[in-house]
C-alpha cells in the first residue's frame, strides 16, 4: 500500500526549483497559525469565549443589583460566598452543543410574591441592559417561572441549566440557533454562526436562592470579526508576505545561488573548460565547506589528469623500447635466420632475453607503482619504526657498504605500517649502493607530532639538474644498467598513502633525502633497542 503510494507520488512529483522549495516551505509555515485559527477554531474559540465573559459580567452585576434590592434585605448585607473570578467554561471542540431551547411550558404554581415586587423594580435595568447589550434577558423565580423577558409567564423549571441554577449553581451551555439564517458566502466554515450562549446565574439572598437570571446571545461571529479587523489582518499578512521575500532572498544567496553556482562549475569541469568559482562569503558554512571539498576535487582529478596523461606517454615510451628491438630481432630470425652464424644467434637470443626481462621488470614495477597509488591506511596502525629501520640496516651493512644507525633513547610509535618503513628504506638505500656510496647514515629524532628519519650517503650525489625530476615516475639516469626509475615513485605513493613524506635535501656531497612519519597521537614513547 505504502509502496504503490509512494510509486504514484514519484511518477507525478514535479521538477522544483530549489527557490520555489524554500518560498512554498516559508509560506506554508506561515500561513500554519492562520490554517489553525481557521480549521482549529483558536480565534473563533476566543470570540465565543469572550461572549461568556460578557455575559458572565452583565449576569454578576444584574444579579448583585437583584440581590441588593430584593424586599427584606438589610441594607449592607453582602453575600457570604468567597470572592473568586469566573473563568470560562464552554469550548467549541469539546463542550456538547444542545438542541435549541425549547418553549417555556405553562406554570403550575404561581408566581412569588417577593420575586414579583423585585421584578418591578428590576424591569427599568434589565431593559435598559439589553437595549444596550442586544442580549436576551429573563428574570426568573425560585420555581421556574419567568416574570420578565421573553415567554413571560411561562416556565423553565425543566431546562437543565435553569435547574441547576435554581440549586446555586451558575451554568453556561451551548445551545443550536433556531433563528439563524446565512448572511455571509463563506459561513459555513464557522460552527459558532448557527449557536446561541445560554448563561443562568442564581439569584441568592440571605443564603438562599431566591430567583436566576437568564441572559442568552449569539457569539460574535467568526467573520465578522475578521471583516471589523480587516485592516490589522492585511497588515499583518503584507508584512508577512514582505518578510517572506526577503528570507527567501537570504536563503537563495546562501543555498540556491552557490549550489548553482557549483552546477555550473561541476559541467565545465566535466567539459574541461570551467573553473570552481570563488566561494561566496553569503553561503552557509555547508555550501562553504561543499565548494572547498569541490574545489579540492577538482584540483585533484585534474593532478590526476594530467598525470594520467604523462604516465601513459611514459609507459608508451618505456615499452616502446625493447618492443622495437624484440620486434626487430625476430623480423632478422625471419629473414636471416638460416644463415646464421651460432655466434650471431646467441647474441640476437641475449637481446630478445634481455629486452624481455626489462619489460617484465617494467610490468612488475608498474603494478608495485599501481599498488602503492591505491594503498589505503589501515585503522589504528602504531608500528614501532626503529625496529623496521634496524632490520633493513642489519641486511645491508656489510663489508665494503656500511650502515650506520643514530637514533635517541627513545622513539614513539609511527602510524605507518612497518612494512612501509622497510620498502622506503630499502629503496634508498641501495639507490646509494647503486651510486658509488660505501656507507650510509640513518637519522632519527623526534619534531613535534613526527618522526624525522634523514638518510645520507657519500655517493655521487644527484645534478641540480636532475633534482627536480627524481620523484617522477620512469625518470632514471641508470638506464643503460636496467633502472627503471619507479622506485622513489612507488615510495613516494606509499607514504603519501599513510599522511608521511619524502623529499630530496640538497647537501654539499653525497645525497639526503628526508622521510618524515607521523607519530601515534596519544603513544608513548619506547626504548631504544
């Protein structure tokens, strides 16, 4: 059922804007407390609600001129029951709405003598109260009978409300508006248009109840009040729609504008035409930190790229090699082959072995270089690299090639694998063998948060004009001797793996290169073997 639901909604959702997105969300939001004043009766509530309190006031002051004037009464006398505000008790989502009120139904006793004195002198305010008022107003006695006020004569003995305030109790009901007829288009909307407030409040004297007043009225209505506060309510939703405009303005500088921005930038890199604009100073802290990431990805896809494109000159390049001379010596088996001296045989047999075991060579570095690009970090590695370091030292010190270790007392652990450590040092160790070096000298010592190794021999050195390239792939000045110059660019991929690093330090003599290795936050520190 969900599923079909949400299938329907997909084929018919339509393409927004993500302007349109935020002006619908910001305008729904506002248009919620008017939604609820409408459909959840929160401001017609209030309008019924202050119909009763009307009518409370006019019933406590009507019922207190009663009491003050009703025959007998003491002058001063005041009534004995505690003083205490009324709050209102009727709801249009909760109070029960009664059927119209029926007619009175004929007495059966007569009417009191007392009540009627009062009511001849009552008569005078309560007219004059209602003239003002609009409000129906009925004196009634202690046995239901009315002597002023509509179906005078009558009796309300059996209305609920008039009974139960004939037992000292003050009683506010809804009741259906028989009289009601529609004035307005839209009326309908409002439940409160066809109901009357009925209110009975006890009339008590000396302790006893001597009479009621009942005073009923129709609520004011729901759009009536919205047509006398016309002027306040299009006021309200001017400035509204104002401030919506202007948030929204806000928000598509610094959401829409930017992520348009960045689509724009994201299809002229894809055509490798465009350029990451600069990051607007109005964008969110996201949008901000979303232009960053892309503006870093593209500087790497195009280092990527461009070394991509270099490399695979290269390996054309390199392959090409001892492909043309294993071409050509087959192309001469083809030819002359059968007039060959052995001697002649065995030395085009030696070029085809040897250009062979270069392109194996070259394809086996190729895929340690290819490894070492796509090597990731394992989690949570602390390697103790003075111990790797000393490994490859005691492998290649020797006679005639000495390795030399100067190391503190003591070393953190590294978060670089120990497996690392070893090929990098292995690498540039016997580059130094392979450049006429007789001894080698291993640093270690500890700056800041890394581990600084420095690796230096007596060598040959490297031209200053060679610098520069020692770290590109292919690039070797012992070609002749089967280098096949991947192997500082294979070390220099597998420490950058790991967040290390690999530079060449210019020095007067031989050659340094430099290796800095992050320490283990948080590690101690361990002896030195």
């Amino acid at each position: 059922m969900i599923g079909a639901f949400k299938a329907v909604l997909k084929r018919h959702w339509p393409a927004l804007r993500l302007r349109t997105i935020l002006f619908g969300t910001l305008l729904f939001t506002a248009a919620l407390p008017g939604v609820g004043a409408l459909f959840l009766r929160v401001y017609e509530n209030t309008l019924v609600r202050q119909t009763e309190a009307e009518l409370i006031a006019q019933g406590a002051a009507l019922a207190g001129a009663a009491q003050a004037l009703w025959p007998g009464v003491a002058p001063g006398s005041t009534d004995p029951r505690p003083w205490r505000a009324e709050a209102s008790t009727i709801d249009l989502r909760t109070t029960q709405v009664l059927p119209e009120r029926p007619h009175a139904v004929p007495r059966t006793v007569a009417p009191d003598p007392e009540a009627l004195a009062m009511a001849g002198r009552l008569h005078p305010i309560l007219a004059q109260t209602a003239r003002t008022t609009l409000a129906s107003l009925q004196l009634i006695d202690r046995n239901g009978v009315v002597l002023i006020g509509h179906e005078a004569g009558g009796s309300y003995a059996r209305l609920p409300e008039v009974a139960a305030a004939l037992r000292g109790r003050v009683r506010t009901v809804l009741r259906t508006n028989g009289a009601y007829s529609q004035v307005y288009a839209f009326e309908w909307l409002s439940r409160a248009s066809s109901l009357r407030i009925h209110h009975v409040r006890p009339i008590v004297v000396d302790g006893h109840v001597v009479g009621a007043l009942l005073l009923s009225r129709s609520p004011r209505a729901l759009f009536r009040g919205l047509y006398d506060d016309r002027g306040k309510i299009l006021l309200g939703i001017g400035l509204i729609f104002v401030v919506l405009l202007l948030l929204t303005g806000l928000l598509s500088r610094g959401i829409a504008r930017p992520i348009e921005a960045l689509g724009e930038a994201t299809r002229g890199v894809a055509k490798g035409t465009g350029s990451v604009p600069g990051t607007p100073v109005t964008a969110a802290i996201e949008i901000r930190a979303l232009f960053e990431n892309f503006r870093a990805m593209a500087a790497a896809i195009d280092r990527r790229s461009r070394y991509l494109r270099d490399f695979a000159a290269s390996v054309s390049h390199e392959f090409k090699t001892p492909l043309a001379g294993i071409s050509g010596a087959i192309e001469l088996f083809e030819d002359h082959g059968a007039t060959m001296t052995p001697t002649e045989r065995e030395r085009f047999l030696g070029n085809i072995k040897a250009d062979a075991a270069r392109l194996s060579q070259l394809v086996t570095r190729l895929l340690d270089l290819a490894r070492a690009d796509m090597a990731q970090p394992g989690p949570d590695v602390a390697a103790d690299a003075l111990a790797a370091i000393r490994r490859v030292a005691d492998a290649h010190d020797g006679p005639g090639f000495r390795v030399r270790l100067d190391a503190g007392a003591a070393l953190p652990l590294v978060a670089v694998q120990d497996s690392t450590v070893e090929m990098v040092l292995t690498t540039l160790i016997e580059n130094a063998r392979q450049a006429g070096a007789g001894e080698v000298t291993i640093a270690l010592a500890q700056m800041g948060g890394d581990l600084a190794m420095t690796v230096t021999d007596n060598g040959r050195g490297i031209a200053p004009a060679d610098a520069e390239r020692v770290f590109e792939p292919f690039f070797t000045t012992r070609r002749a001797a089967g280098g096949t110059g991947l192997g500082l660019a294979i070390a220099m991929s597998l420490l950058r793996a790991e967040h290390a690093r690999l530079t060449l330090v210019p020095v007067a003599q031989g050659t340094r290169f430099a290796v800095t290795l992050p320490i283990v936050q948080g590690a101690g520190a361990i002896s030195k073997m």
